[in-house]
C-alpha cells in the first residue's frame, strides 16, 4: 500500500515539476503524506521500482490531462450555453372579450324564446324575440311620408328646373294615388305660372301698342305744327297788301299753338308710356323670380324634412331589426334573466348572458414587485395549466399584454402587479377546453443568461456581502 502511495506521489511529483508556478507549494505538502525510505541500501527489486517511478509518470500524467481538459471544457460550454431568465405567476383563466350582455334598446312584449342556459350558440344567432307590430306599423307609415316627400321634392325640382316631372318609381308602384296628386299639382302650378306670365306680357303689349300710338300722334302733333308755321310765316306779308285779313293770321296762330301744345303733350305721354312698358316688363321678370323664389323656398323645407325623416327611418329600421335579439359572439350561454312568453322587457334591460367560447385566452397573472423590473410589453411567456399535465398535454404559446401601473394590495397585505398575457390558441393539445376560471402557472421569458453566470452568482452574491458586517 504504502508503495501504491509513494508511485502515485512521485508521479504528481513530476507533474508539477514542469508546472513550476505550483509546483513548490504542493510538492511540499505532498511529501509531507508520502513515506519514506527506510533503508540506507534499498533491495535489487526496490531500486527497480524507483527507477521506474522516477522514468514513467505516464498514467498520472494522463489522468490530469483529461481532467483538466474536461474542466476547460466544462468552463467554456457554461459561458457560451444560454438559457431562459423567467419570471414565474400564477394566473387565471379570463375570456379575453369578457362576458357579453345582450340588451334590448327599445324593450317590449316577448313573443318567443329560442335560448336555454348553458346552450352553445353561434354569432348571430336569433336568441329571443320580441314584439315588433308597432315598430313595422310606424316605419310603414314613415315609408309613405317619406316617398311623398321625394314626390314632392321631385316635383319642385321639375318646376324650379323648367323640366318634366320624373317621381320614384316605388312612389309610382306603391302609392299611386300621391303620385296622381303630385302630378296634378306640377300641371296647376305650371298653368298658374303661364296665366300669371300671360296676363304680364298681355300688359306689356298693351303698354306697347299705346306707345306707337303716342309716338303717332307726336309726330302728326309735329308735323301739323310745322305746316302751319310755315304758313303763318307765307301768310303774314299778305296783311299789309289786304289778300288775308286778321281773322286768318289769328286763326293760323291759334291753330300753330294748338298744335304745338298736343306734341308737347304727346311727347310728356310717350315718356309716361315707356315707363310704364319697363313696368310692364319688370312685373313679367318679377312673375317669374316669384314663382322660382316661392319653389325653392319649398324645396328647401320638403328637403329638410326628408332629412329628418330619413333620420327618423333609420331608427325605426333598427328598432325593428333589434326585435330580434341576437348572440353578439360565438359562446355559451351563461344566464337568462328573461323566461316568460308575454312577458315585458323594459328598454334597456338586460336580457341574455353569453360567455365567449372562440377568444384567445387572457390570463391575469400575479407577479410579485421584485419581479416585475424586466417584464415588458409583448414578451413571450408560457402557460402551464394545473388542471392539465403539461408534460403530456404541452403548454400554451403566449404574450404581454398589457401590466397595472401600480401595485395592488390584497386582504392579506400581499403586494403584487397584474400582467395580463394572450395565448396564441384557444384551445390545449387536440381541442382540450378551456375554461374560465382555469388556474395556470405562467412563465415570462424575461432575457438570456449564461449557465456560467447562474454558477457564479451564489460565489459572487457571498463576495458581495463577505467582509462587510457590522
């Protein structure tokens, strides 16, 4: 044994011969543990074993070479090898649309009930109806207003436009006696305009005709003036020699002054006359800008109120659809608070409780505040659900949603955030379900980090706090 020993030193011996760095400080300790020759004049055979211990240190050589080798292995496949930094919660299943309230708008008397709780429904899905007589009576009723207002509106334009009159074509189909009505009143309207234009122009040409009869008699006015002037001027030499006597100057005197007085007359009148014809052609202008003044004021008002009832026929379109309430998604429903044909239900009650089914998960997770520095936006995460083996069943892919802004402390004073994180699937393994409420643990891939730096970190926590205690 004590041979055994003193070969396996002497070959460690050699190795840290050419390693001098170390070799001093664990050659001294080491031969400290080795025996030592006890004899002055060693055996034939002992002086073969040292000679041999002292030329072949191979197998101790050898030895240290693959450990040392399967360290700086060891080393170098921990620095370079990654893996995940997770922040782990506990989080509980939530549908990521919530629960969904069906309502009804309006309200009214429930004629059938086509939903049972716990039924799976589709989205779209008729689930209660409910009385619409008045609602389709009124949006009737609305209808015939309305297409007797674009009949209307149809007929003013064709009146302010001067074209023909061309109403809807469900005005003619539908309501055939409006249409007859509008008809008759685009004709009336039309004749009152032309009789109303007929009587100014017959005004116009009349005012026109007593002008050229004016403009007649100023010129016959004129022209006898002139005559007798000149014979005045002919006749008044003839006094002196006795040929005419005064009678007849003054006769031709009287008559040049009479006649000069009916074209002054006649002139003044041919003014008052062309007035009169401007008049005359103003009220035929003025006929008509009335006429188109009055249509487009009633255009204006039958548009606005087409407007409105079109407003007004939107909301009794939709009343009538909302008679029939409908799943809003794909889901389950949970609670039917309507159970009674006949029934009452007041305008905006709630009616129908429908639980998503088709949503990608959301998980509300609860991580603690000293975890909560690296979670970010977006991050990968993984869920395990505890009421399924994920070693059999698998995970489920997901990510950050959405963090609180701050803290929040529950009844036993516990400090923690809510991560909310998204699954990329609604479902686990082949169609496992999902439910609300499930308990999952959800990891959150927060970085990277060496193998070598998660064996360091206990080594370089100690060094951080060694020394250092009061």
């Amino acid at each position: 044994m004590n041979e055994r020993l003193f070969r396996v030193v002497s070959d460690v011996n050699a190795f840290f011969h050419r390693n001098a760095w170390i070799a001093k400080p664990v050659h001294l300790l080491l031969n400290r543990w080795a025996p030592k020759k006890t004899e002055e004049n060693p055996t034939w055979n002992q002086q073969i074993e040292i000679a041999m211990l002292e030329q072949s240190p191979l197998r101790a050589r050898k030895l240290l070479y693959w450990m040392a080798g399967i360290l700086i292995i060891l080393i170098t496949w921990a620095n370079f090898t990654k893996i995940d930094e997770v922040t782990r919660g506990e989080g509980r299943v939530i549908p990521s649309g919530q629960v969904q309230v069906v309502q009804s708008l309006d309200g009214g008397i429930v004629v059938k009930i086509l939903a049972t709780e716990g039924q799976i429904v589709n989205k779209g899905d008729p689930l209660i109806l409910i009385d619409e007589t008045r609602a389709i009576s009124s949006l009737r009723e609305n209808r015939a207003q309305h297409l007797a207002l674009l009949g209307k509106e149809s007929r003013l334009k064709a009146l302010a436009a001067g074209t023909a009159f061309e109403p809807p074509e469900e005005l003619i189909t539908e309501f055939p006696e409006i249409y007859n009505q509008e008809l008759a009143l685009y004709h009336a309207s039309k004749d009152e305009l032309a009789s109303q234009l007929d009587i100014a122009r017959q005004q116009l040409r009349q005012k026109e005709r007593e002008l050229q009869e004016v403009r007649a008699s100023y010129s016959q006015a004129d022209r006898g003036y002139t005559l007798t002037m000149k014979e005045l001027e002919v006749t008044k030499p003839l006094l002196a020699s006795g040929a005419v006597s005064d009678v007849d100057i003054l006769r031709l005197e009287r008559d040049a002054s009479r006649l000069l007085g009916d074209r002054e007359q006649a002139r003044a009148q041919i003014g008052r006359v062309q007035s009169a014809i401007e008049e005359a052609r103003r009220k035929v202008s003025e006929v008509e800008q009335v006429q188109l003044s009055k249509v487009r004021t009633e255009l204006n008002e039958t548009t606005g109120k087409i407007n409105a009832l079109t407003a007004s026929s939107q909301g009794l379109s939709d009343k009538v659809n909302q008679a029939t309430l409908r799943a809003p998604v794909n889901g389950k429903i949970s609670r039917l608070y309507v159970n009674t044909v006949g029934g009452v239900i007041q305008p905006g009650q709630e009616v129908i409780e429908v639980v998503p089914s088709d949503d990608a998960l959301v998980l509300e997770t609860k991580i603690q505040p000293k975890d909560i520095a690296f979670v970010t936006h977006l991050q990968k995460a993984t869920v395990k659900l505890t009421a399924y083996d994920y070693t059999i069943y698998g995970t489920l892919d997901a990510l950050v949603e959405s963090i609180s802004p701050d803290s929040i402390i529950d009844d036993e004073g516990n400090a923690y955030y809510i991560v909310k994180v998204r699954t990329l699937e609604s479902r686990l393994g082949e169609g496992l379900p999902i439910i609300p409420g499930m308990v999952a643990q959800v990891d959150i891939i927060t970085g990277k980090k060496s193998v070598l730096s998660y064996l360091l970190k206990p080594v370089l926590k100690a060094k951080s706090y060694a020394f250092t205690e009061r």
